[in-house]
C-alpha cells in the first residue's frame, strides 16, 4: 500500500536499523541537525518524553565531518583539516561533555528552587505563545551572553577554547571548553 501507513512503515524501518525504535527517522535526524523542526515535534509535557537529542545527533554530525571532508578532497584535491586539530577538538567537545554529565544535576538544583518558591505564573507548555515568547527569549540571551563572553575576561576565559582552532570546519564547532558551562549555567541550563 501507498500513502502515509507505507511511509510510517518506512521510517519505523529505518529508526529500527539505525538506533531502536526511539530513534528519529533518517529526515527527522537530518532536520534536527539544521534547526528545521516544529516546536510540535519539540514540546514534551514532561522531562521523561524529551529524546536524548544529543546521542541522537552524534552520527548526524560525525556523517556531516565526513562529507565536508571528501567534499574538500574532491574539490581542493587535498585533506581540508589537521588531524591534530580535529582530535583536539573532538577531546575538548568530550571533555566538555563529560563536565555537563557530572554537574547536572547541580545545574538543576538552584533552577528547581527558584522554580519552587519564586515563580511568578505557571505559562502552559503547550501554547505557541509561551514557545515563541521563549525562543525570542533565550535567543536574545544567548547573543548578548555570547558577546558578553567576546568582552569580559572572565566569560572569554571560558570561551576562548572554542576560537583557539587554526581551521574552521565542522569539527571546530565541537571545540568546547569544560568551563564553558560552568561559567554561563545561571542563563543555559
């Protein structure tokens, strides 16, 4: 049959061969990868529904790596990266991965009791207005954390790992410092 029953069995197809039935299908991967999802497909009513996003990107990303490399090798006839500087960057994206693995749950714990004892209005996880309101939100956050960390020597202490790579590439983005989190956890967390 065609239409929409032989599609979904496709993608529950493709989900099964790749990660198990939690798994994004193939597209779904691809779109998370680039931002390219609704926020239907991105709202959970509670935490336990979120997806591992990044266990779930992770071969996205490493596939995107290798394109960009036989791209640049078909193109430039020459490898476009270092391989001391991808595996120090792909050390420094673990590491810091590993630092947000083991303080967690600190980050959590002021979040919660603020939550608990301070919050002005419950906002109802389902409308488009509290998801658009938030996106602006923490966009407009980021930006100026992000130029904040440009600015003051303590936050471009943290962040300078990430601009310290020779080559701009897709394995730079994964150039993180451990304190990168540490130092911007009372905005992103």
């Amino acid at each position: 049959p065609k239409g929409p029953n032989k599609m979904a069995e496709v993608q529950l197809e493709v989900q099964e061969v790749f990660a198990g039935k939690e798994a994004p299908s193939v597209l779904t991967g691809f779109r998370r990868l680039f931002y390219l999802v609704t926020p239907n497909e991105t709202s959970f009513q509670t935490l336990e529904e979120v997806p591992p996003y990044i266990e779930q990107s992770t071969p996205y990303f490493f596939g995107m790596i290798v394109i960009e490399f036989l791209v640049a090798c078909l193109k430039n006839k020459r490898s476009p990266v270092r391989l001391n500087d991808s595996i120090s960057s792909l050390s420094a994206g673990m590491i810091s991965q590993l630092s947000n693995s083991l303080l967690e749950g600190l980050y959590f714990i002021p979040y919660i009791w603020v939550h608990e004892n301070y919050r002005l209005m419950d906002l109802p996880w389902d409308s488009p207005i509290t998801w658009w309101t938030a996106f602006i939100l923490a966009d407009f956050a980021y930006y100026w954390l992000h130029r904040m960390s440009h600015e003051m020597n303590i936050l471009w202490a943290a962040h300078q790992v990430h601009h310290s790579s020779e080559d701009y590439n897709f394995t730079t983005a994964l150039r993180q410092s451990f304190l990168q989190d540490i130092s911007t956890f009372f905005l992103f967390r």
